[in-house]
C-alpha cells in the first residue's frame, strides 16, 4: 500500500441510544480502491458521511493526508481533494448536462472558463462527457436526468475536481448492467492517475472486478479487512449476510 491518503481512527457514533459504529480503524492507500461493504443498516453511509464531513463523529478522527479534519465543512473538505458522491444525487434545475460539468472544478476555473469561453477545462468537461456515456443527453437539464444518468453524471462531476479521494455511495444502482462495466474501466484508469476511492456498494460483481480491498461493516463494526476473492471464504462475512446457522456449513463445506 502507497502512503495513506486517508486513516480513520476510533471512530464512534450513535443516534440517540442506537449505536450505529464503535471503534472503526482503518487505511486506505493513495493508490487504493476499497470497497466498504455490510448489510443494510451496518452504518455504511453513515461512516461515509463521517469520513466526508457531512457527519460529526461522537468519538474518534479522520485524518486526510495526514491532516485531521475534525470540524472541517463538507465544502472545504471537498476543496482540499476528498470529495464524495450520494445514493440519490440531486441536480440543479436551471443547468444543462454540459453547463454542470463545465462550471464544476475544484479551482474554479471550470467556472470562469464557462462565462469566458473555452479553454482545457471545457475540454475536460467535453472529455468526461463522453466518457461517461451522457454525450446525448449533454444539452438536457441536468434535474430532468433519469436516475441512472443523474448517477454517472455526479460521478463525472466528482472526478472533474481532481479529487485524491473520491467517495461513492452505491454508484452502479439504477445504472444499466453494460455500462457498470465500462464504469469500472473508467474508475481504475482514474485510479491509475492518482485517485483513490471508497466504495459502498451491494453488486459483488461490480466489487470483484474494482477493488484490490474489502472492509466489512456488520452492526457498526468492522469484521473483515480482505481481497475481495477471500470475502466468501470468511466465516464472519458469511454469517453477517446469511445467518449463523448457513454460515457454517457453507464454510466448512
Ligand atoms: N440521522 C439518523 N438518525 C437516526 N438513525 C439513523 C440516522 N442515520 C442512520 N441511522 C441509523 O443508523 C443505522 C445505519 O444506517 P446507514 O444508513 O449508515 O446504513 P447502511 O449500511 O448505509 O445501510 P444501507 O445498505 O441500507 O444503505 C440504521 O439503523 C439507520 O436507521
């Protein structure tokens, strides 16, 4: 592993008496791709929320490059390069597919280049556009995007700010089957210009062919730290998605 871009330490948090994560440790690597799995409710979002900034922790850092980001906002965490997409992303009303994606760089170039004409943002922008399939929907409001489009467009925005972390929660739901697969192309090849990422997500598929890296999540715990190939081989894992009972005689089958 290639020095840590992001360390999460003695995490904890609770929602009133529910105690959604306690003590979570881990790395991840600038030149990593993690998947951050659990079943539903064993605080994945949550713990992504925490890591960027849109959550406080009751316990515990995140430290980004070194850096602790204890009372940072979301905003200027974002701005420092650790930058994160949602489950269901929102998109404003007025701009087009292109518009958004031309005005959204982490300098605010991208901005200025939108009212000053183009330069190589625009030609980035132009770039991702194609890359991530929306070249025909481009003059489209970005608000009246399928669910799906609305997905691979905040994914481009996100990679449009040059992030040294970038953070997805559950990229490939609503997206179509063959383009999860160009998707993950396209996410190792940002990876191999110096992005690393954090990804929640419930396609396994999807998870095997990206990450080098699994963390488990069950109840707020982390029960597995592995190579994705290792995931159904763990008794833990297993019995966190199956029950106890499965779990045992599918492992030691
Ligand atoms: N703002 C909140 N107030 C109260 N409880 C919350 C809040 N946010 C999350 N929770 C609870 O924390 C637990 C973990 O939720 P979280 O969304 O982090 O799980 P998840 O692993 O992302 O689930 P899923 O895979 O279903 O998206 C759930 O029981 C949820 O109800």
């Amino acid at each position: 592993m290639a020095e840590a871009v992001l360390t999460a330490e003695h995490i904890a948090k609770a929602f009133g008496a529910h105690k959604v994560l306690s003590d979570v440790r881990f790395c991840i690597g600038a030149d990593e791709i993690v998947g951050l799995l659990g079943p539903n409710g064993s605080g994945k979002s949550t713990l992504l929320n925490i890591v960027s900034g849109f959550s406080r922790p009751d316990a515990g850092e995140i430290l980004f490059l070194g850096k602790s980001l204890a009372g940072m906002p979301s905003h200027k965490i974002a701005r420092h390069g650790l930058v994160r997409t949602f489950q269901l992303p929102s998109m404003p009303h007025r701009m087009t597919v292109r518009e958004v994606l031309r005005a959204g760089s982490r300098d605010g170039a991208g901005l200025l280049n939108s009212f000053t004409g183009k330069g190589s943002e625009d030609a980035n922008a132009d770039e991702l556009i194609e890359q991530f399939a929306l070249a025909p929907v481009a003059h489209l409001p970005a608000s009246s995007l399928s669910g799906g489009q609305k997905k691979l467009l905040s994914i481009a925005v996100a990679l449009r700010t040059r992030p040294k972390l970038l953070c997805l929660d559950e990229p490939t739901a609503g997206v179509h089957p063959q383009l999860r697969g160009r998707m993950v192309e396209l996410l190792k090849a940002f990876n191999k210009r110096g992005v690393a990422m954090l990804v929640v997500e419930h396609d396994m598929h999807f998870i095997r062919e990206l990450c080098g890296r699994c963390i488990v999540l069950d109840r707020g715990e982390i029960i597995a730290d592995c190579a994705p190939r290792e995931l159904t081989e763990n008794e833990r894992v297993v019995e966190a998605y199956l029950g106890k009972s499965v779990a045992r005689q599918k492992v030691s089958a």
